[in-house]
C-alpha cells in the first residue's frame, strides 16, 4: 500500500515536474562556438581558449533558454556536429588554414538548415571566391584582400546602433587589429551595429592584400563597420565582427558585453535590457588557458596589454 501511494504520488506532482524541466531542456537553444587551429602567436588568435570562454560564459548563464558548448572542427563528424545547433559562432584562421576551406558549402547548406552563424577576425576571411560568396549567404559580408585591410590601431566606440546587441553598452576604447571596408553582399540588408573612425595613419599603407589600396586611402575619416548583423531569407540570422585578435581584450566589461549580446542575438534568445551580465575574468586565468610555446617578444607584449588594462582601471 505504502509503494502504491508514493507511485500516486510521483504520477501526480514529481513526474509533471520531471517533464516540464525535461521539455524545456529539449526546447533551449544550442550555441556551438566552433574553433580551428591557430598559426599564430601567444595570445593572439587563441581560437580554442576563446570558443571555451564564451561557452562557459553562455552556461554560466543559469538561461533555460540557451546551452552552449565549444566545438573542434577537424574531422568530418566535427562538422556533422554543427546540424544540432541553432547558432554557430567560428573562431578560426583564415584563407588556406580556415576550417571550412573546401566545405564552404557546408555553410550554406547548414543555414539552409536553420543554422544562424557568427564568424570572428580572420575567420572572415576564406581562401576564394566560393568562400566568399558561402559567408555572404550567411551573414552579408567577408574580407576580402585587395579590398579590405587589417590595421591595428585603438578603436574608439563611441555610440551603437539601436539594437538589442548594444543593450547596456557603454562607450569604450580597445587596441586590437580591426579589419575594415569590408566586402558588403549589395542584396543583402547589413545593419551597422558598432562603427569606429579609423585614424588617417592606418589607411596609409602601400597597396597590398593587406596593407592599403586607393578605396582605403581615399576614405579619410570616414567611419567603418565593425560589428554587422543581417537577417536572411531563410529566417536565419548572422553577424561578423572584425576584432578578437588579442584574447585579453576579454577583461573589458563593455567589449565582452557586446559580443555576448550577439552571440543570444544570433541564437534568437532575448536579450537583457541591461546587457548579458558576465564576471570578468583575470588576466592570469586567460593567461592560464593558452596552450602555445611563449612568444620571444613576451615581455613587451604583456607590457603593452597590461598598460591597456590598467588604463580600463582594471586591477588583477
């Protein structure tokens, strides 16, 4: 008599629990932050510590409406992986080295799918025009060498768009390596969300893939996108944002609040009024998460990194 009651018992208050929790668990949204291997130095282009910071952010969370996971794409059951997201953001290399070199149709094919996807700094750009015409499918624009330059400078935001992705974003500055004029799909509906003026000098270079050419030269003191966001046909979403060389610019409240609001944007989960709340890791803990041998200029490396911290008022 004692088990038939407490089977009543569990038939009538725990197990309608158990299935709500249980179906709200299937209905979240799944973010993979996708990461290739990185070519280049300690603490810059860490795509692995990045893809796993922003998980942990997005988990820490505590949101029944979003999960996340980091994601290495190598094989081809890593990619294959990437049909259970909702949104998947790419921290990668580019040209050559970038993940999707040779299955750019995946891009389309998974957007097609309902995928939304982000892509971050040189993952914008692919090796060839069928890369190239993959990312404008999917979020409206790419790099394009010859067109397109990667200065690094300090970029002063100073004012969004409004746009749930600036929610709670204050105006900040932060050195990195900012691509800018980017190639811009014309059938698609880009939204600027953050735009900087680049200083004169840097438009200055000599023409090169990277370095300079007459559209860049001929523009002084305009502003540039750096933060684009489109919504597509297919009621997918996506956005590219031109930064993310330096892992430690993660320390600044308003740079990681940006990007977090885009990664919940992207995934189609509401944005808080006030912006997505994140602690602010230490200097030594990202420091603790890169795997690559120590750089030769480290001291001078850390040196002007810990000189912008400090200017953010940040202590360790």
């Amino acid at each position: 008599m004692f088990f038939a009651r407490l089977n009543l018992l569990f038939v009538l208050f725990i197990a309608p629990i158990f299935l709500v929790n249980l179906c709200a668990q299937s209905e979240s949204k799944l973010i993979v932050f996708a990461y290739g291997d990185s070519i280049h130095l300690w603490g810059d282009h860490e795509n692995k510590a990045m893809a796993h910071f922003f998980a942990d952010c997005i988990n820490g969370l505590n949101n029944g409406s979003i999960r996340a996971h980091a994601q290495y794409l190598k094989s081809d059951s890593d990619f294959a992986a990437l049909k259970s997201a909702d949104a998947v953001i790419v921290f990668a290399e580019g040209e050559k080295f970038h993940p999707f070199f040779k299955r750019e149709n995946l891009i389309r094919e998974l957007s097609d799918n309902g995928v939304s996807f982000g892509f971050f700094h040189y993952a914008l750009q692919p090796e060839d025009k069928s890369g190239y015409e993959a990312l404008d499918y999917a979020i409206g624009g790419h790099y394009e060498p010859f067109y397109s330059v990667n200065p690094s400078f300090e970029a002063k935001f100073a004012n969004f768009a409004p746009h749930p992705i600036a929610n709670g974003v204050n105006p900040f500055s932060i050195y990195d390596e900012w691509y800018f004029n980017i190639k811009f799909e014309s059938s698609k509906k880009i939204e600027a969300i953050a735009r900087v003026t680049p200083p004169d000098n840097v438009r200055k270079g000599r023409d090169g893939p990277h370095s300079g050419n007459k559209i860049v030269r001929s523009n002084m003191g305009a502003s540039e996108t750096i933060l684009w966001v489109c919504e597509n046909p297919n009621k997918t979403r996506g956005f590219g944002f031109t930064g993310g060389h330096c892992i430690f610019n993660l320390l600044n409240d308003d740079y990681r609040k940006l990007l977090l609001n885009a990664c919940l944007w992207l995934a189609a989960v509401e944005v808080p009024d006030t912006g997505v709340e994140s602690p602010r890791p230490k200097y030594s803990e990202l420091e603790r998460k890169i795997e690559k041998p120590i750089r030769r200029d480290i001291e001078s490396y850390k040196k002007r990194v810990k000189g912008q911290i400090e200017a953010w008022s940040i202590k360790d």
